[in-house]
C-alpha cells in the first residue's frame, strides 16, 4: 500500500526536467508513493505566470549549460548536454505537438509512456535533434515503432483540451516551472517541490537517503 500521491510535471524541452524524471524513476521503487507524470507545456505556464525560462536570459543558460553537467554526474544519470542550437532557437521553439503525442500516449498507451518521453529527452539532450516539427516527430514515433498516424489523433480537441487542463491544474497547485512535484500524503500538509535541487528535500522527507550511485545496465 503506497503512502500518498507524487505528482510530477515536466516537458520535453526542459533539461532540469530530464534530469529530475531520471532521478525520480530512478528511486521510484523506494518512495512507496503514487507517481503521475503529467505532460505540460512550459510555454503556456510561463504565459499564465509571466515568468520566464533560465534559457532567455544569457547569464541564466550560461550557468545552466555547466550546472547540468555537474548534475548529471552527481545523481548518475544519462548526462543532460545543452545542443549548440539551443539559445538561439530558445524564443521560437515550441514542444507543443510532442507533448501533444505524448499525452495521448499516457492515455492510450500507458506502458508506452516512458519510453517515449526519454526518447524526445534523448533526442534533443544527446543526439541534439529538435522535436518541434511533424517531420521530427514522426521520424521519433518511427523509431519507436508507432503509426505517424498516432501525430493526427494528438492534434483531436479533446486531447488538446487535456494537456490544457494539465497547464491549469499545475498553475492552481502553485506552479510556475517545470519540474514541478506535488507531494500529497493522508493527514498531512501538500509539499511543493521546483527543480532539480529540491529533490534532496524531497527525498529526506521521505527518509530517502542517497548514499551510493544507481547502476545502470550498459548494453
């Protein structure tokens, strides 16, 4: 029996994302919590909060291209490299069509959503692809052996109304980036929990302490 409910938001465009997602699945086994990963554009909540991404502010993305790498070496976890392309498309680019797919994958493809949400992270961190076109996306769907077909019925009303819904509930719980953590638990207050650094916080709230490093299997 699980203890509460974790609710984590992110989006594909979002290196801190990445890593918190890596972290997070990583020590999922120990947390005995309910965890829902929930698609959501960061775009859309940066609008309904008027904040804006460390990625439009130079000094911000210059600390953040180096803070990633450390990071990554610390949780050990696939390493998040920024593309050369990123700060200059960072204005423009927009991960609205794969959140799209991704969020009609949670909700017909369930088992498939991991898979698919480190494949558009690995593509854009390690490979330094965009995932922003219709050809990027379904070159990825491709990949992971789904029908492009899959792009179309992402685009219907009612799964876009869905990843609408998502943006307004994390701005109602207090959000205003991505990751985001919601940590509910019985007989006690909801916790907040923003970017990658307040995972320790997290984690001694659970009584979870890092000591050794994940291994990961090497094929």
């Amino acid at each position: 029996m699980t203890e509460g409910v974790l609710d984590f938001y992110f989006d594909i465009v979002s290196p801190y994302a990445f890593l918190a997602y890596q972290i997070i699945r990583d020590h999922e086994a120990n947390m005995n919590l309910k965890i829902n990963f929930h698609p959501v554009s960061m775009a859309a909540v940066f609008r309904l909060t008027k904040n804006v991404g460390p990625g439009l502010i130079p000094l911000k993305f210059q600390y953040l291209r180096k803070s990633l790498i450390r990071l990554s070496e610390y949780w050990d976890v696939e390493h998040v490299v920024m593309p050369n392309w990123f700060e200059e498309k960072a204005p423009t680019m927009s991960s609205i069509m794969a959140l799209r797919v991704i969020t009609y994958i949670k909700e017909h493809y369930p088992e498939e959503l991991d898979r698919t949400v480190r494949a558009f992270w690995s593509r854009m961190f390690h490979d330094h692809k965009p995932n922003f076109l219709p050809a990027d996306v379904d070159e990825l769907l491709e990949e992971l052996g789904f029908d492009h077909e899959i792009r179309t019925l992402a685009e219907s009303e009612e799964n876009r109304s869905k990843l609408r819904d998502t943006v307004t509930r994390e701005v109602k719980e207090g959000g205003f980036g991505v990751p985001y953590m919601v940590l509910r638990r019985q007989d006690q207050d909801v916790q907040n929990y923003f970017g990658v650094e307040s995972i320790p916080l997290l984690f001694k709230e659970l009584g979870i302490v890092k000591s050794e490093p994940i291994v990961h299997a090497k094929l």
